[in-house]
C-alpha cells in the first residue's frame, strides 16, 4: 500500500533521512518509534504529502506520488495531528465534515458517514454542536479520529494521537482505537515514543535510529530476535513493556 524508495530529507544542515527504503503493506497496523529527533513524524509528513523530500520516490497503491497527483492521493489519507488539530472555530460536527463538503459530497452521503463514525467511536450526538473548547482531551481525539476517516481513506496515519492526554483516558482510547483499526481493514501508521503503545497496537513495529531503520518486525520478534545491540538497549531502556 505505502512504499518510500531512495528518501533523503534535510533540514537545514541536519540531515534527517539519506536512501531510505520503508514498505508498509495492505490491511496492516504498524507502529514506528524511536528517539525525539530520530524522523519518526516526518516519515508520516513526507507520505500524507506535507513535506517533500529532496530525492527518492513515493508510492501508494504502486502509482507513483507526484505534484500533479498528490491532491488526488490526499483523497485516500486520513491524517490525525498530534493533540488532534481541531479549528478552534468550528464545531465538533463542522470540523468533521469539512473535507467531504469542500469537495461537495452529497449532503445525504456525509449523513450516513457521520452516522457510522459516531458508532465506530462512541461519539455521542449531542456533542456534535460542541467547540473543541467545550470538549474533553478523549472527546477531541474522537472528533480527529472521525474528520481523518470521513472520506473513508484506504490509509490512516497518526502522529502521537494520544500523547497529551492522562494515563485513565489514554488507555481507555488505546482499547477502542484498537478495536476500530482491526474493524477498519486499512492500512494504519503510528507514531508514538512508548513502546508498550507500540506494542500494544501493532502488527509491525518500525524502530528508527538516526534516519535509519534499525529493526521492522512483528511485536513478537521484535523483542525476542532484536537484530542489533541498539534493540536491545532500546528494549531494556523501557522496561516493563509487555510482549505479544
């Protein structure tokens, strides 16, 4: 589904990434983590075609992304920023609905998505005439999670969904988020800096290291058969985490 060949990216005189080659495939959940500053949220950027890279290729789908495409291919991504990225002028409802209603669905269509959504997440109607002022850290999250998927993308992508919110309500969030991705059958990347989160949701865990990847891996192996001493030490650093 999403596959980034020869991706080298800079900013300023910090080199981020040099021929990165990373493939997610169809239908999966992956997690990527790693150190503050190691290129975790600009491989999620360069994809949703935010950020462009200096040299190498992007697919999706196996089309190549390019500059007369990508607003084509923003149609198939749901993006969730982290602390959700509402419009502080804009309903709960109205921030949802705001792409499908820029490219003029059909009112009775983004009706029955709306509809579907709430269910999904567990949004209650009332809330919909609500600012993100009015709205709890949980509740916001929700409204991020449905504006991603209301164009019901072939790929989800989420940078820290979860990060600013307390321990009671982020575990509670990281239960139904799980449940929705196994019900999506999408394809979902993650960001997250906690590795017990990674494990938790994903098929795939990406560990970067200075732009590079030091390990892509299901949970099991990834901390069973660590392939480098920076695994292992990452591992260790994190103590506690569960395995699958």
């Amino acid at each position: 589904m999403i596959e980034l060949k020869s991706i080298s990216k800079s900013y300023g005189n910090q080199t981020v990434f040099q021929d990165l080659n990373l493939t997610f495939q169809n239908g999966k959940t992956y997690t990527i983590i790693g150190q503050s500053g190691c290129g975790k949220s600009t491989i999620i950027r360069i994809i949703s075609g935010l950020v462009e890279a200096e040299s190498g290729s992007i697919y999706l789908n196996n089309s190549e992304l390019t500059d007369s495409n990508k607003n084509l291919f923003r149609k198939k991504i749901g993006y969730v920023i982290q602390e959700g990225g509402l419009f502080p002028h804009l309903t709960a409802k109205q921030n949802i609905e705001l792409q499908s209603k820029y490219f003029n669905y059909p009112l009775d269509e983004i009706q029955v998505r709306l509809n579907y959504l709430l269910t999904r997440t567990k949004f209650s109607y009332t809330l919909l005439d609500k600012y993100p002022s009015q709205l709890s850290g949980g509740e916001k999250q929700r409204v991020a999670l449905m504006r991603a998927l209301m164009m019901d993308p072939d790929i989800l992508l989420l940078d820290e969904p979860l990060g600013a919110l307390d321990p009671m309500i982020r575990s509670k969030l990281q239960t139904e988020l799980k449940n929705i991705f196994s019900k999506l059958n999408k394809t979902v990347v993650l960001v997250t800096h906690d590795l017990n989160e990674a494990a938790f949701f994903a098929d795939e865990i990406v560990l970067l290291n200075k732009g590079k990847i030091e390990q892509q891996d299901s949970v099991h192996n990834f901390f069973n058969k660590p392939q480098s001493e920076y695994v292992r030490k990452f591992i260790s650093a994190q103590r506690g985490t569960a395995v699958k």
